[in-house]
C-alpha cells in the first residue's frame, strides 16, 4: 500500500511537470507570434505634387474667323439669282450671286455707240487739222483757220477719249453685276433674295475666311497683364487631348460695360481644316515666370532647432528625414519649392513621434 501511494503520488508530479514544460514553450511560441504579427506604426502620408505658383487660367471661348467679309454689288440692280446657302464653302472667283443684266447691257450698248461716233470724228478733225497744216505751209490759208483746225482735232481727241473710258467703265459695270468670292470661305450670312433690289455696297453674302482663325474670350482686368506677357494654349471640347498655340493678337482698350471684361483674340497660326468656326474652346493662360511649388499640411513639418525637414517613406516602409526649402507658410498649408521628389511620400501627422530607425504602415485615412 505504502509502495502504491509512492508511485501515485510520483505519476502526478511527473504530469504536473510535463504540463508545465508544454505551457511554457507554447508561451515561447505565442510570444514569437506575437513579435512577428506585430505591424509598424500607422502613418498617413500625402504624395508630393509640384505645380505653377501662380495657377493656370481658363476661361471658355469661341473660334471664329480672323476676317469675315460683308460682301455686295459694287452697282445697284434688281437681284436676278443667288447661288449660294449659308454654310456651303466657296472658292476665289466662285460666284455667289448675279443681278439682271438689261440695264447694264443697254449702257454698255450705248457707250460702245458713242465710242465709234468719236472715233468717226476725231478722224475726219484729224484729217481738217493736216490739210491746214499743209496748206498753212504753202501761205494758202490763215493763222486763224489754222488755230481753228487745231482746236477741233483736239476736241475730237479728248472726246474720243472720254468714250474709251466710258466703254471701259460700262465693261466693268457689267461685270460687277455677277458677285465673286474673292477668297476661299465659307457662308455665314444671306441677305438677298432673288427679286431683291440692292444699292451699291448693300451686303448680300457674309463670308468667313478659311485662312486665319481665332479663339474670342472674355479676360477679367486682373488677367490683362498675363494674356499680354504669359503663354496661351487653345484646347477644343470636341478635342480635348488635344492642344493648339495661341498667341495674343489683340485685347479690346475698354472693358464691356455690363461684364467688365476685356475681349481678346487669340490667333491660332498651327488651326487646320478640323477646328471649324464657332467651335467651343478652352483657354489657358499661364504664367512663364512663375515657380514651382509644392503645398502640403503643417502638420507634415518637422523642425527642432535645426532647418525645416519632411519625412519620406519608401516602399519598404523605412523612413527618412530630408531638409526641404520653404517658400512661405500659408493658414493650413506649407509651400516647399525643392528637398524632395515629385511624386513622394511624406508622412502628415504625427512626425514628432517617429523615428528615421523605426518602420511604418502606410494608411490611406484615420481611424478611430
């Protein structure tokens, strides 16, 4: 019995002991666990983005021609044909309209009359005028039928040519009565019809030349000075990825009344056949001169006696203190203009209680 006790009492301390050794390697373990599972401090980071100082401008615009031709006879008449519709694109010398032709011919009829009648007498006054000059030599004849002879041929030549230019004048005006494009274009305005009498000069046809276009846009004063001096760019919306140089060719000298901005126009020299008139625009004014600059949160600066520096996290999660160049301090903001990269990331809140040897976490917000 006593032997039995012994060994009963022996069987449990050697449990009791096993149990012991197993709890504490599994202790061992959970702490190994827990040492590897254990993350680096959370921080919340913001990328670094340069930019102008001073912002691009845009403002919406509208492409029109640089030269747009009201164009009319250059002699009255009654409207016979107009062969043109707005919007349909014409070409130098194509014509666009014609008048009736009666009144014209008939004038061009009798100027062409009155030519050949002084042609008839500036050559009969001719042939007077040589005769007294021969018979003035021989002493035939006197001083005064000679002057006489001589004035006749020159009323004959000065009437022969007043019906030369006449002829010429009725020419053209014949000619007028057809309206040509003098370059190529396209309709914008109709403001005949057929039937329609006109004055000399009234317009009939509005056409928009193909060779130069522009962006028209409003500039409020406080931007005068940059669409003088900055750089323009011209992007269209039915084109947006695309960008165009424009360039300022001239600003109105008041403001408009109503919206106190100043009309400019900007030609568009690199413009083809795919920027069509009155498209919509988008122009952005910048500013040469400006620097580049860069806006993160106070809270991201870290300073202690020493220059003002930013932490810079890496893909491994390592983090870094640089010195950065600080170009002014805004109410929540502050503006670095060079120490880091584009493109890098800075830790924004907490720097104070980070360390260049300890490990992070990049979050991408707070969470409570």
């Amino acid at each position: 019995m006593v032997v039995r006790s012994i060994l009963s009492s022996y069987s449990r301390f050697l449990a009791g002991m096993s149990l012991a050794v197993l709890a504490i390697a599994l202790t061992g373990c959970n702490e190994k666990v827990a040492e590897k599972a254990t993350p680096g401090r959370p921080v919340l980071v913001a990328a670094v983005r340069y930019e102008a100082e001073s912002p691009e401008r845009s403002f919406v615009g509208t492409i029109k021609p640089r030269i747009e031709t009201d164009m009319g006879f250059r002699v009255p008449g009654k409207v016979a044909k107009r062969l043109v519709e707005v919007g349909q694109t014409v070409d130098v010398g194509q014509p666009l309209a014609t008048l009736d032709e009666v009144d014209l011919k008939l004038q061009a009829e009798q100027a062409e009359a009155e030519f050949r009648a002084a042609t008839g007498v500036l050559a009969q006054a001719t042939a007077s005028e040589q005769r007294a000059k021969d018979l003035r030599a021989k002493g035939w004849t006197t001083d005064a039928q000679m002057d006489q002879s001589r004035a006749a041929a020159d009323e004959a030549r000065a009437r022969f040519n007043r019906a030369e230019r006449s002829v010429e004048l009725t020419r053209n005006s014949l000619s007028y009565a057809t309206l040509v494009a003098d370059s190529r274009g396209v309709v914008t305005a109709t403001l005949i019809d057929a039937g329609q009498v006109v004055a000399a000069g009234q317009t009939a046809v509005r056409v928009a030349r193909f060779a130069e276009k522009e962006a028209v846009v409003a500039i409020p004063e406080t931007l005068v000075g940059r669409a003088k001096e900055g750089t323009a760019s011209v992007s269209l919306w039915s084109e947006p990825n695309r960008k165009y140089a424009a360039k300022l060719r001239e600003i109105a000298p008041t403001a408009d009344p109503a919206t106190r901005t100043y009309l400019a126009k900007f030609s568009l020299p690199g413009a083809g056949e795919t920027v069509s008139l009155g498209m919509t625009a988008t122009l952005t004014l910048a500013d040469p001169a400006t620097e580049r600059v860069a806006k993160l949160p106070l809270s991201a600066l870290y300073s202690q006696g020493g220059d003002p520096s930013l932490y810079i996290v890496d893909d491994k999660g390592e983090v870094s203190l640089k010195p950065v160049t600080v170009k002014s301090y805004e109410s929540g903001n502050v503006v670095i203009s060079g120490g880091v990269d584009e493109g890098s990331k800075v830790v924004v809140l907490g720097v104070q209680k980070l360390d260049p040897a300890q490990k992070v976490r990049v979050v991408s917000s707070l969470s409570f």
